[in-house]
C-alpha cells in the first residue's frame, strides 16, 4: 500500500510540475524528498548524485580518538589507544610462531651481500625475503625495512627496491618510472643500513596464478614484457575479488599485509649483524601506506620516512577513490580517527612526510590537510622537532631528491 501511494505520489507531482508557473515551484520543493536528486545536476563525484548522501554520512566521522580531539595522558597513551583499536579493526591476529629462517641463496658484490631468506610469519605463510648487507661495515648496524610500492606490477614486490643482478626490461621500465630508476635498498645498503624486503601478499612470488588466463607461470624469464603488462592488468581486475574474499575469510587485506610487515621487524631485529634499537622503514605510495601502519603499529621503530600517502580521507570520497588499490582500505578506520590520526600516534618519533604537489591521486588540500594535522599532533606531543614535511613539485614517485632528503632524515636520526 505504501507503496502504491509513493508512485501515486510521484506522478502526481510530475503532472503538476508540467504546469508550470508559481505552483510547479512550490510543489518542487515540497516533495523534493520524494523526487530524489536532480538528474541534471553535475556532481563532479565518481559517485553521481550519491555523493551527497556519502558526503553527509563521511560528516558524522568526528574522529573521536584523535589526539586533538581527547587529552590523553601522554603520547606513549594515546599511541596504546591507535594501536588496540587499529589492531582490532584488521581482524588478523595469527598465534606465535617460530621464525625459522632460512637463507636459500647468496648474491655478493663489492658493496653488499643480498641473501635471500624464507621465515615463518604465521603457521600458514612462509614467506621470501631479500636481505642486503653492507660490506664496508662492522658491528652492529642500524637498519631499514624498505617496503616496496604498487605501481600496478603485482609480478614484482621486493624486486621493485632491491638490486637485481639481471633485472627484467619490465623492472627496469616500473623503476625508472617510479624511482628514478634506482634501487633504494642499494642506496641505503652503501649509507651502512641492513636492508630488507618482502613481497607483500598478492605481489611478487606472492602472487596468485589465474585459471583464465594463459599463465607462463612464476618464472619471470619466461614473460616479455608485453606479457608481463597483459599479466599485471588481469592481476589489478582481481584485486577486488580478493579483498571481498578476504572479508568472507574473516580478515582484511590490511590486516595480512601489516602482520607480515610486524614479523619482518622481528626478524630484522634476530640478525646479528643489527643494533635492534635502531630499526626504521620508508616506502612510496603502497610502500608509503605500509609506512604508514607500520610505524604506528610497531613500537620498534624509531624512525620512518612515509612517501606520497598521506592525506586527509573525507576529502578523497567525491572523486579520489577508485584512483586507490583495494589493499589501502581498512574498514572503520574512519570512524574513529583518520590517516594523518593514526601516523601521529608515532610521536614522538622521527618522522617525515613528502609528498609530491603534482600527485593526481589525492587533492592538493587533502595532502596539505593532513600534514598539518600531523604538524599539530607532534606539538601537542611536544615533539615538533622530530616531524618534518615537504611538497616536491613531482608527480607521484620517489625522485632521487626526494630520496636524497628521505635518506638523510634517516642518517640523521638512526646513525648519529
């Protein structure tokens, strides 16, 4: 019945809004409930005309955790707060596990020794690694969990910031684009550091092999380059089938992703050759994001540098969304803090953010936002000394100057 008189009601007014004139207006706006959004109203939101609805359910997040928002104790307390609720919000908390290491091969050069490792992360994952040595050092050195970017390569993961002795075209192609054609983990290996990388889940020999698709298997030498895109593309289409399953498995791909980050850090820190007191991470874009948690998460790390992912989350709704890949959201982070909350719970630690003023997948003023944000946390912390932030006028990458700067941050809070 109810119904039938909600249609009844609309043709109605549809027949009296054809009349026109000062009535047509009137009836206008009293049934604008029932009429819905104007169809011919440009949105400027990938979400059409729901965004509005969107917009005003974003508007309910006060982000009641927020530093600025409660008066915490300390920061050491607020810091415990971010991590119990993030903690719980991933839906991903494996029982311990021995590491059990095991080194599988060796590469040596005149400046490292990058040894390949598997370790345990959970009673169902082992996963590989790459572990870079300097060889101009001794003692106990300071030390860097390099995490790898996205780009849309998922046959690459640790590759991507590793020295490789015969990298793929295809690699050499992702890194000029987004490294300037550098391998950061060498870098930081000549600057001293222990490095390592893993292959984030989905990425690199983490990857998955699809049935509908004319696979050449894990071996990369087997691929041209043509055929390493056709297999990037197909892998970034199934990027949402495995989130959702993710979901229905009772875990979010956040949750996997920063557990095997977690159990990186505990491995970093069993080798001899590092000062477990000095442990830090850096990455870009996805690598930036995996910062991001990280740092807020482990309370081993001293210092970190997060790249091109950082910004204001409301903001990015009306039409920043789908320029993301499926593994950056966390479901109800949002209501109870944002990005820029979450990373501040690393106060009052070294850290800085860059970002690139030419990024196309945030608003300018999101990135701003939030770098201010994090600016008025570490002063609250009392800590502004140990937060810095810079806009390079890039699009979105890790440019050699950025990673100049990037590295000296780290130089001079892990080295000094």
């Amino acid at each position: 019945m109810g119904n039938r008189f909600f249609l009844n009601r609309r043709l109605f007014t549809k027949n009296v809004l054809a009349a026109g004139g000062v009535a047509s207006s009137l009836m206008q706006a009293a049934h604008a409930d029932s009429l819905g959004p104007d169809p011919n109203r440009a949105t400027h939101s990938d979400l059409g005309t729901l965004y509005e609805d969107l917009k005003n359910l974003s508007a309910q997040c006060g982000y009641p955790l927020s530093f600025l928002n409660c008066d915490y104790g300390s920061a050491a307390d607020y810091r415990k707060t971010v991590q119990d609720k993030v903690q719980e919000l991933l839906h991903y908390n494996p029982p311990p596990v021995d590491l059990n290491p095991e080194v599988i091969d060796r590469w040596e050069t005149d400046a490292f020794i990058r040894e390949t490792v598997l370790f345990n992360t959970t009673p169902w994952f082992r996963i590989p690694a790459y572990v870079l040595i300097p060889k101009q050092y001794s003692g106990k050195r300071p030390a860097i969990v390099d995490l790898h970017c996205h780009a849309g390569y998922f046959l690459f993961g640790k590759e991507k910031v590793m020295p490789m002795p015969h990298p793929h075209p295809a690699l050499v192609e992702m890194k000029q684009r987004n490294y300037d054609g550098r391998s950061t983990s060498e870098q930081l290996a000549r600057r001293g550091y222990v490095v390592i990388s893993i292959d984030r889940f989905y990425f690199g020999e983490r990857r998955t092999i699809f049935d509908d698709m004319n696979s050449l298997g894990m071996d990369l030498e087997n691929y041209t380059v043509e055929q390493v895109r056709k297999a990037n593309r197909r892998a970034g289409e199934g990027e949402a089938t495995l989130a959702k399953s993710l979901f229905w498995a009772g875990t979010t791909w956040q949750g996997v992703g920063c557990w095997d980050d977690m159990r990186t850090v505990d491995y970093l820190a069993s080798r001899s050759e590092v000062d477990p007191e000095r442990i830090g991470c850096l990455g870009v874009s996805m690598g930036g994001d995996r910062t991001n948690y990280l740092c807020a998460l482990d309370d081993r790390i001293q210092c970190a540098v997060s790249v091109g992912w950082m910004a204001a989350l409301r903001p990015l709704i009306q039409s920043h969304v789908n320029t993301h890949s499926f593994s950056h959201f966390l479901p109800g982070l949002t209501h109870f803090m944002d990005l820029p909350d979450m990373i501040g719970a690393f106060a009052p630690k070294a850290l800085m953010v860059q970002q690139c003023s030419q990024d196309q997948l945030y608003t300018l003023d999101s990135m701003r936002e939030a770098c201010r944000k994090i600016e008025k946390i570490y002063a609250k912390a009392g800590a502004s000394q140990n937060y810095a932030y810079k806009f390079y006028d890039h699009p979105h990458r890790f440019s050699i100057d950025m990673q100049e700067d990037a590295f000296a941050w780290l130089d001079r809070h892990l080295t000094a």
